[in-house]
C-alpha cells in the first residue's frame, strides 16, 4: 500500500492521489463537458485545465450558469506571505489571470500578513509585512489587469475586513476548526480565528456591489478547507457559497512526493533566483532515468515519476506538440536526462528574464493595484 499523504493549508507531505483527496474533500472532477462549456466562453482553453492540472472544482457550472444570465463572476485568490515566491506558486495566479483577461471580471487578491505572522516563527508583524511587499512586485509581474484588480494585505484593509470576519467567526466553532484543520490545545488563537479572515473576500466583492456577486476561487487545492468552512456558513449570512477550481500542486525537483517548498529551496525555483543558482537546482533534479547512458538508450526513461517532466508539463511546454516530443523521446531513450535538463533550463532562464524585468518595473506600480483603509 502506497504511503498516505496529507494536505492542509499548511502541510502537504507525501504523494497526493488526487482522485482519492476529491473523494476526502469532497469537490468535482473537471471534465470534458465542463472544459467544453468553459471553452464556448473562451475560445481556447489553458494548457493548465487542458492537462488536467486545473483539476477539480466546487459548483463552476452554477458560476457559467449566473455568467450566461448576465450575471458575472468576481475572482479571489491570495498569497500568504512567507518568503519569496517560487514557480509553483505562480500556477494558480498565471491561470487567474487568464480567467481575468477571457471573462473580463475583477479579481480581489488577499495577502494575509497576520496568518503567516501567526503560522510561522516571525519575530514581528513587520516581517511578513515586509515579504508582502516583496511579493507585490511578483504579482504585478503576473500581469493582471489594474483596473480590474485589488490587492490587499490583511492588517492594512482591516477595517473593510473586520465586520464580515466578526459576522464569519461568530458562525464557526472550535470543534469545527478543530475538525477541519486538526488544531489542538497548543495552537494560538490567532491560528483559530484565521479561517475567518480567508473567508471574508468570498463575500467582500456583494458588500461591494450592494448586492450579492458569484466568487470564483481559483487557486491550490489544497486550501479547499477554508472554503468548505465558508460555504457551510455563506447562505446563514445572506450570501451566495463561493465556488472554486483547483489545481494539483506543483512537485518540488527532488522527486513527485516532495511539493515544492520555501523551507527546502533546493526543491524550489524562486521568483528572484539567479540564473546559475536556477540551472544548478536543475541539475540535481530527480528524473525517471535510468542507471547509465546505455540502459536508458536500449530502454528508455520514465516521465511518469520525473520532476522534469512534471515542470515542462505545469508550465514549460505551452505548446501540446512540443510536449508530446518530450514524452515521446523520453521514453523512447533518444533523449537523455542531462540534455533534457538544459532543455528545460533554457526555458526557465528566459522565463525568469522576463519575470524579473517586469518585477523591478512593477516597483513604480505598487499604488494602482494596492487598496487600504
Ligand atoms: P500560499 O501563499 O501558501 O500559496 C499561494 C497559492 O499558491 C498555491 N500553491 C501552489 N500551487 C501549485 N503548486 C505548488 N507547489 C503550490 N504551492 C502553493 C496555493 O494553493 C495558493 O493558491 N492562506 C493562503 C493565502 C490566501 C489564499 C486565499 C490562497 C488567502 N486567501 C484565497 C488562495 C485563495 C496561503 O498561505 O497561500
């Protein structure tokens, strides 16, 4: 029997059987009539739901439904700041902004500087008030459109938060959060009441518009937890319960069982990495190669439990041909590990160089996208 895996908004760990954590969590498989009907909207669909990487989602056919009758989605997604921001964090955001620019809808971005100020050993709120900042600049690189989108950081839009958090934590109670999350008596309070505050942008763009707006989440499934909170509680306040499509989390480059993680960089590609820090990481990534040069010639390689692969798959092969070559010379052995290697770290050179130019040019730009009390 495989090993179990766990996923919390704050820990993943193992390799996640996706089908089985759909049937734990209890959200929907996207399928090929959901993909068609996303489709009419769009025109194309994103490789990321294309390849099944956008996976999984809560009532997106309520979301096109309302759309069709004239009445249109907002987006909301975050970012907890806890340091730089690495590749696979970017998924989720790369695909909002796709949602954003096909359906022309406005996105509300939550940075929530009090969770990671509670969930992680920072001295001072300043910290991950400082990182938040930082990871601005990132998103702004993603390239989501100003007028139609508002960042905020918790501690800085409180006063628009705080009424619907009150209204929220009243609803939730301590088993719950107990029961969804696993906290035990060790936790801080902070901790308990944080769901609260991820919930309140699920109702903050109908307190907007004075009347009640459908909310989209895109983002990683794994926090599914907070939204199912949110849902049970959303109607009880007047509010229609947030829908949500997920994707799978982007594997580190040891190996599929390991997420890409901050506290482990060799695992991750980060936003600001250099170049020769990026390729080194790259090199020493885990590859479904075999044992030398002449095996892998006769047999072939495995793609199906490579962490290179996985990378061309989530962002790195755009084009469904080039992807399939890939795979295809993969497993034939006329592709070998190291060359493979390169091939892909070209690909995430350029797409740094990119990134990182427009990161320092989204320093002047801070003030179109950030809203506060
Ligand atoms: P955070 O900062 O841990 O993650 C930000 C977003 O990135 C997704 N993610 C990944 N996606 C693909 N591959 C990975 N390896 C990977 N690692 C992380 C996460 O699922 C998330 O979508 N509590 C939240 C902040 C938040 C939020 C939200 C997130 C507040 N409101 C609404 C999503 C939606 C957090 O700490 O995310």
């Amino acid at each position: 029997m495989p090993e179990d895996f766990v996923v919390t908004p704050w820990e993943v760990t193992g390799e996640v059987d996706y089908d089985e954590l759909m049937r734990r969590f209890g959200t929907q498989a996207v399928d090929d009539a959901l993909m068609a009907r996303i489709k009419k909207h769009t025109g194309d669909l994103h490789p990321l739901l294309e390849r099944g990487l956008f996976f999984s989602h809560r009532d997106m056919n309520w979301i096109l439904d309302e759309y069709e009758k004239g009445n249109k989605f907002a987006l909301y997604t975050g970012r907890g700041p806890s340091s730089g921001i690495h590749i696979g964090h970017m998924v989720p955001w790369i695909f909002t902004r796709w949602l954003q620019e096909k359906f022309r809808v406005p996105l509300w971005f939550q940075i929530t500087d009090d969770e990671k100020f509670w969930f992680r050993d920072f001295e001072k709120l300043e910290e991950s008030n400082k990182i938040a900042y930082d990871n601005i600049l990132d998103l702004i690189a993603i390239g989501f459109d100003p007028k139609l989108t508002k960042i905020f950081i918790d501690t800085e839009y409180i006063r628009h938060l705080y009424p619907l958090a009150a209204q929220i934590a009243k609803r939730v109670t301590f088993s719950t959060a107990k029961a969804v999350f696993g906290f035990d008596e060790s936790f801080n309070i902070g901790q308990i009441f944080y769901t609260a505050l991820q919930s309140v942008p699920c109702f903050l763009p109908s307190v907007d518009a004075g009347k009640n707006v459908p909310v989209l989440i895109p983002c990683g499934i794994d926090q599914d937890p907070h939204f199912r909170v949110t849902r049970d509680l959303a109607e009880r306040l007047g509010y229609y319960k947030p829908a949500g499509l997920y994707n799978k989390l982007m594997p580190g480059l040891l190996g599929l069982q390991s997420k890409m993680s901050t506290s482990r960089p060799e695992t991750a590609i980060f936003a600001t990495d250099t170049e020769k820090a990026m390729r080194k990481k790259i090199a020493n990534a885990f590859t479904g190669g075999r044992a030398s040069v002449e095996e892998q010639r006769r047999l072939g390689a495995n793609p199906d439990i490579c962490s290179v692969f996985a990378y061309y798959t989530y962002l790195f092969a755009p084009k469904d041909d080039y992807l399939a070559d890939v795979e295809r010379t993969c497993r034939s052995g006329e592709r070998l590990c190291g060359d493979c290697k390169k091939e892909l770290a070209d690909h995430v050179a350029k797409f740094l160089a990119t990134h990182q130019e427009r990161r320092e040019k989204a320093r002047d730009r801070i003030e179109e996208f950030v809203i506060r009390d």
